[in-house]
C-alpha cells in the first residue's frame, strides 16, 4: 500500500500492456531480410558463373524485355518491361555510384480489381533493393518476370552455374 492506498494490479498498468504487445509482435515478425530463402546477398567467395552475362535497364526492352501496358487508355496508364529471363540462379549487381534499384518478381499474368484497375500479380518472393555497389544471390522461377523500378539504373545479371 502507497498512502493508505491498495497498489493497482500489474494486469491493469499500461506499460505492462505494452511490454506483452512488443513480445507478441516479435514473435511473428520475419526476423531478418536474410530468412528470405531465395535472395541473400551474395558472398564474397568465388562462385562459378556460367557464359549467360546481360544487362537490363528499366527503359530498354533488350533481349529479354516485353512492353507491358497496364490500363491503357486510361488516366492511370502504365508503360514498363516485363524481363522474361531464362529460370535459374543469378548473381545481380548494380555497379552504379549512388542510388538503388528495386529489382521485382512477378508472375505471367495481369489482375484486374473490382473497380476495374490492373495491376502486376506479384511473385510470393519479395522484391529487393539493390543499392550501388551491391551484389546478391536470386532465383528466377519458370513462369516469372522481373520489373525493375522507373529510373535510368540498369543491372547485370550473371547466370551461376
């Protein structure tokens, strides 16, 4: 007792509250980027690469690039590439001084939302910042496409082996 007062339970004190709230969302939070099993940065020991070598840049089609338009005709029309590379394992870099490039997983196809607005159909993969001078370990799936964000940086992509 504190000035003939009985003390409050712990059960009704806030920041007891909020000390259970941060446990539980801990729990069941991802606990790093690096859980991801098909993206990892890559490590700095030689790796075999196989002779598949490109570059793609997000405003030219290349080899493998594919206009997409998503809502055409429209005030939120689209324009971008979808690059349908061949499935493998690469090593991506971005050899660019400053910047970064969200590189995207998409799977073949185009959803369409109840209000009538298309939209890419994402890849269970998460996509991933690649931050100048980076490197990282990817998987591209059978039946995936790769977007990059708008902008003038470009990737090389070197097929492991």
């Amino acid at each position: 007792m504190k000035n003939g007062k009985p003390r409050k339970s712990i059960l009704k004190r806030w920041w007891f509250w909020v000390i259970v709230a941060a446990l539980v969302v801990g729990m069941f939070s991802p606990k790093s980027k690096t859980d991801q099993p098909t993206v990892e940065p890559a490590k700095e020991s030689p790796v075999q690469t196989s002779n598949l070598s490109f570059t793609l840049s997000p405003n030219e089609a290349g080899a493998y690039g594919e206009e997409m338009i998503l809502n055409a005709g429209t005030e939120d029309e689209y324009h971008f590439f979808a690059f349908h590379i061949p499935a493998g394992d690469y090593r991506v870099s971005y050899n660019g001084t400053k910047g970064a490039v969200q590189l995207s997983f998409c799977k073949d196809g185009i959803f369409t939302r109840e209000d009538g607005i298309e939209e890419v159909i994402t890849a269970e993969q998460k996509p991933i910042v690649v931050m100048a001078g980076e490197t990282y370990n990817v998987r591209i799936d059978e039946g995936q496409y790769v977007k990059l964000s708008d902008g003038t940086e470009w990737l090389t992509f070197e097929k492991l082996a």
